[in-house]
C-alpha cells in the first residue's frame, strides 16, 4: 500500500530530476558556490553529481535541502 505525502515536496522526485531542476535554475558555477562538492565545481555532470549524491549523505541532504528553498521562493 502507498503512502500520501502531501507534505512532502520530495515525494516522486527522483534525485536525477532534482539535479536538472537545480542546475537549470542555478547554473554549475552557482550551485557549486552555494554547495561546496567538488563534482559540481570541477568537470560538473549531472551522471558524476549523482554517483557522489547517492554514496554520500551529507551531500545529499544538502541538495535536497537547497531544492525545498528553491521551489518554496
């Protein structure tokens, strides 16, 4: 059984589409000063951003975090 989020502005995104979203909005050089990774500020892709995002937590929760303020503005 599905659960409704109807809270949760992260409910069906993937995080593929996020990264799309974000760097439509912000641009690599953008979102790699408000974010401090390494795959956003050198040689930037969406496929190495993401192989990073998934293995790493912190970073994660820091996109996700940024695409709530982003969409709440």
């Amino acid at each position: 059984m599905e659960q409704s989020q109807p809270n949760n502005p992260l409910h069906g995104k993937t995080l593929e589409a996020i990264m799309v979203y974000l760097v439509s909005y912000y641009g690599w050089d953008e979102l790699g000063n408000i974010i401090h990774i390494n795959s956003f500020t050198s040689n930037p892709s969406i496929k190495s951003s993401l192989k990073f995002l998934r293995r790493t937590p912190w970073a994660r929760e820091k996109v996700e975090k940024l695409y709530v303020d982003t969409i709440g503005k």
